[in-house]
C-alpha cells in the first residue's frame, strides 16, 4: 500500500504543474469560465500546501479541518458558476444559478448549526460533489447531443468534466461517511485515503491536459 505521505507530496506536486493552467488561460486568452476555472487551480494550490505542509511548519497544527470547510464553499461555487457559463440550456443555467445561491445559505447553516467549523462536515461534500457530478454529466450530455461537430481530444471542457466524474463520483462515499468509518473503521479510512488522494492527482493531470490542449483551440 501507497502511504499517504508520498501521495501527497505526489499531489501537491502536480497541483504545482497545474498552474501552468493559470498561465495558459490567460496567456492565450481562453473563455471566461476556463479562466475562472484556472483562478480555482491556482488558488487551490494554496490551500492544499498550506493544508497539508503548511500548517504544521507554521503553526504546529494538525487539524486542518477549517481550512476544508471553509474552501468548500469557494470550490462547489466556483464550480457551480463555470457550468453555468459552460450550458446552453436555459434550464441547466437556472438550476446551476440556484445553486449558486442557495448553496452558501446550506453552508453557513450546516457549518455553523450542524457539524462546527471544526469537524469534518460531510453533509457539504455530499452536496458539493453531486452536484459536480451531475453538473458533470449534464455537460457530457450537452456535448453528445450537441449537432455541432466537436473534436475531444482539442475540447478543454471534456476534459475536465471527465477529471471532475472520476474524482468526485469516488470521494463522495468516501468522505460523505468519512465520520462513520474513522469511529468505527479507522484502518479502513487511513486505507482508502491514499486512493483517493491519487484520484484527485488523476483529476488535476487532466485539467492539466485540458488547457494545453486547448493552445491548439486558440491558434
């Protein structure tokens, strides 16, 4: 088994290629919502580090569990927004606003009434991850059904609402009873953390594609 230990290191590491995406999007001028999406990468490249090194260089602290909860809320609506400039439906754009507003309102009640700033808060991944993922598929079927002629290997887009499905469809019955296994299968948990952590790297290695990809889009 993998220890988590050197998947993280693997992790941040390829979060650190992946600004790369930043620069791309803005050195060749990409669409509103790659950009965005590109600010997202970058910015979570910042808290992983600070999440999973940082912390406990600077302030000898373990528990980084804040940190989570509250980027959560930065990263499903940030996530939320780009499918909403991404869709073509009308529909999908409103179900996609709608999140964009009542989403906040779940976190703060969920965060502050519920579960804590301090505790792992898996009502928020539930949440955020399936609407991702359905957000996700919703694009997937957009693109398949679209009557205009797309090149995959050149759509940034698909890219990264494949890196997105793969990642999220697995953390969310991770993490979503991420508080039940530590009580009761904690060995199981620690286990399973590094497979998720490879996925994540998976993800972004395809964000990372999705934008080169993209230069040949652009020119």
């Amino acid at each position: 088994m993998i220890s988590q230990s050197l998947t993280s290191q693997i992790y941040i590491s390829v979060l650190a290629i992946s600004l790369i995406c930043f620069y791309l999007s803005f050195r060749y001028n990409y669409s509103k919502h790659l950009k965005i999406l590109s600010v997202l990468i970058a910015v979570t490249f910042i808290v992983e580090w600070f999440a999973v090194f940082g912390i406990k260089k600077i302030f000898h602290y373990n528990n980084n569990t804040e940190i989570y909860n509250v980027f959560m809320l930065v990263e499903f609506w940030v996530f939320a927004y780009y499918y909403k400039l991404l869709f073509q439906s009308k529909l999908l754009q409103k179900i996609a606003a709608w999140f964009l507003y009542i989403f906040p309102v779940f976190w703060f009640i969920v965060v502050f009434f519920v579960f804590g700033i301090s505790a792992w808060n898996s009502y928020l991944i539930i949440a955020g991850s399936f609407f991702t993922v359905c957000f996700s598929a919703a694009y997937y079927y957009e693109l398949f059904t679209s009557p205009k002629l797309v090149k995959l290997t050149s759509t940034p887009e698909f890219w990264i609402a494949t890196g997105m499905i793969i990642f999220y469809t697995c953390e969310l019955p991770y993490m979503g009873m991420l508080n039940f296994l530590v009580e009761h299968f904690l060995s199981l948990a620690r286990n399973l953390l590094p497979v998720l952590t490879i996925l994540a790297t998976v993800m972004y290695l395809f964000f990372i594609y999705a934008y080169i990809c993209g230069i040949s889009t652009k020119k």
